[in-house]
C-alpha cells in the first residue's frame, strides 16, 4: 500500500477494513480459524499456480491480521507491514531473514536490552558479529563500519533516557553503502515520527505499547518496502511467530482511536515532564520536549510530538524511590507504556533487577531513576498525584 488518501485519523478509522463482508458489518470480523477449505480441487490448483489469492492456513496468514496490516501500512504511508506475536518477535524473525554467516550488525548501546542481548548472545551463535557503538556517537557508528556490515539498527527515542537519533545525520552516513538501517520507533510511534521519510530502509514498533494502546494485547511489525518485507514474511511463515486473529482484531479496534490518544499522551506527557523538571524534589528530568534535553532540537526537527514517557531521577536512593511510587493513587505500578492508564516503573528494581549495581551503574540506571508513562486520564489529576506522592 502506497501513500493513503485522508487525514491521520481517517485513515486510523478507515484503512485496511474489510467492509465487503458477507455480512454487511462495519467492523472487520474475527476470523478464528486455522484452517481455510477450498470449493473443490480447481481451487486448490489455481492457488498452487498463483493464479489466484487467497487464505490456506492460519500461519501464512489470516483475514484479520491482513486488514491489521493494510492499516499499519497506510498509517507509516509504506508499501507493507508484517505483523508478529510480540514486538520481540518482529526485531528477532526480521534480523534472522536478512544476515547471514558471515555479516556483521552495528547496534546502539541504549538500543532494548532484549534486542542487544539477542545481538550479543543469539546471533553470534550463528557467525553474525555486533559491534555496539555509542547512541549519538556519528563518528564512532560510521568508525564502525566493515566490508560485511548489512545493517545497522538502532531506536529513536530509547529506553529510558529518550535520546532522539538525528535521522539526517544517519543518512549522510549510510546512503549508497547498501548497509540497510532499521529503527526501533515504538516511542515514537507513526504519529511523532516518520523514520522511512529520512531514508531509514525499516521501521519496527512494539503494537503492544502505542498502537494497540489499550495494555490489552502482544504485537509487533515491521513496515516498508516490500522488496524488504516479503523475505521477512518469508521466514515467518516458517518461524510461526504469528499474530493471532482476535489479537490482530483488538489491535484494529485500537487503531481507530490512534490519533485521539496519541494527542493527549503527548499534551499530558509534556505537562508532567515541565511540572517535574521544577518540582524540589525531582534532581533531573529527561523528555524531548524540554530545552534541556541533550536532543531536543534533534526532536523539534524530525517529531510532531514527543510522546507520553517521562523519565526523571530522585535522590540517588532505591528505598526513597519505591517508597514515592508507592504513595501513588492513580498512577499503576507495571513495566510497559502506551496504554490508556497510567504506568511508573523503577528500572533498577524491576527491568534490571537481575544485574549486579556495579554493571546496572554502568548502563546508567541509578538507585533514583524513575520512568513515568503517562495514559489519558485528566493531566490535572496525574500531576495532583506525583505532587501528593512526592510531598
């Protein structure tokens, strides 16, 4: 699917809908089946010659899931999107269907610390080497390339710092290499961002965060051209990591809201982020929006907004922290971001708990760091309950 007529949200309602169903329901139904039988053999021998379209078996894809896609497509303006089980799935099948023995991948190091630890532990299983570079650092990422470098794969903003990779300047560097550049825009969501516009060959989003929006499903997809996508599909078929149909129905139905939603996280998010950054209490804030993020003329360059994440630093202390969250009375305590309630995690206690402080210290996640995803509830009342939990 090229470029879609109609605004944001017409698109979010509209794209990708099955409205020809035999049923005359405006909302494209579930198809819970695995399997797909056929009239009669000519059937079957018209689709073994390609001569016709048409659905087989639930791994190789699903009514649902495709008017799933054909949404997603239109929402990034790209040629395809390729839906997954988990956004995992989509970093994981994608980078397996594109290197080979032999290749070489350059990663940020404030990339998911699922994804490096894929990189550095699962592909070099394979003879794929990684080489980790500094986010931000152009001149040690361009230091970084080899003759048998293929990709180059990064996230705009990360995780939890919101550092904004500079699209333009990513450009310079590889445009003609035939190194293919991947960005991780879950934060940043279709809505903010616009990666493939700046030259970046394929865009992933975690749909469980954002896109689903509603903390009620597991996605992930993979968007752009489909001379790129389609030996991605390839390799799914074969994989399995499908969406499952009443999966990909829950991400249509959070779909149509995208916009809506997307608009008050980033009203919200920058609320909280400019109420903290003058609070007493609050050492340090980290949001895009604010002039004191090392990023933010970066971000106002290439983003319409910047999201609903706010992360931001107390007293360097684990007991003062877990304490300030569990003061709270709105705010839920849980790890994920980009639904409609309102999430805080304490990333040394939780995402990293498994490390020792010394190595935890060392990938910049300290006793007092906070990050704070904002849902939809009223602005007011979120910062009425930071102020009332801080207090």
């Amino acid at each position: 699917m090229t470029k879609s007529k109609g605004g944001f949200s017409t698109r979010a309602v509209h794209s990708g809908e099955i409205r020809d169903n035999r049923f005359g329901s405006i909302t494209t139904p579930i198809v819970q089946s695995s399997t797909f039988i056929f009239q009669g053999i000519e059937e079957v021998r018209k689709l073994a010659q390609g001569v016709v379209g048409r659905f087989e078996y639930g791994r190789y894809g699903n009514p649902t899931q495709f008017a799933a896609e054909a949404k997603l497509a239109a929402l990034e303006e790209t040629e395809d999107a390729v839906l997954f089980s988990s956004g995992m799935s989509a970093i994981t099948t994608t980078l397996f269907s594109l290197l080979y023995t032999g290749d070489h991948i350059i990663i940020t190091d404030d990339a998911y610390r699922r994804t490096l630890q894929f990189c550095k532990k699962c592909l070099i299983r394979f003879g794929i080497d990684c080489t980790i570079v500094k986010m931000c650092d152009y001149d040690a990422i361009a230091a970084a390339i080899r003759p048998n470098t293929r990709i180059f794969f990064s996230e705009s903003p990360t995780n939890p710092y919101l550092n904004i990779m500079d699209l333009d300047r990513l450009r310079g560097i590889f445009q003609g290499r035939g190194i293919l550049v991947i960005s991780d825009s879950t934060f940043a969501t279709p809505y903010n961002q616009k990666p493939l516009e700046f030259g970046v060959d394929l865009v992933i989003h975690s749909a469980t965060k954002y896109l689903g929006g509603h903390n009620d499903l597991l996605s992930g997809v993979v968007l752009g051209r489909k001379e790129l996508t389609n030996p991605i599909r390839e390799y799914l078929k074969t994989t399995g990591g499908v969406i499952d149909p009443h999966c990909a129905y829950l991400l249509l139905r959070g779909l149509k809201t995208f916009e809506l939603r997307m608009i008050r996280h980033n009203e919200t998010g920058q609320a909280v982020a400019e109420f903290l950054e003058q609070h007493p209490k609050v050492h340090r804030v980290y949001y895009p929006g604010l002039p004191s993020h090392p990023h933010h003329e970066v971000a106002k360059r290439q983003m319409k907004g910047f999201g609903g994440v706010v992360t931001f630093e107390l007293e360097n202390d684990i007991n003062a922290a877990l304490e300030f969250m569990n003061r709270l009375k709105i705010i839920n305590i849980g790890p994920s971001l980009g639904g409609v309630e309102s999430l805080i995690t304490h990333p040394a206690s939780i995402s990293y708990y498994d490390h020792n402080k010394e190595e935890r210290l060392a990938l910049g996640i300290t006793d007092g760091l906070i990050r704070l995803a904002v849902g939809i509830e009223n602005c007011e009342d979120i910062i009425a309950d930071l102020e009332q939990a801080l207090g």
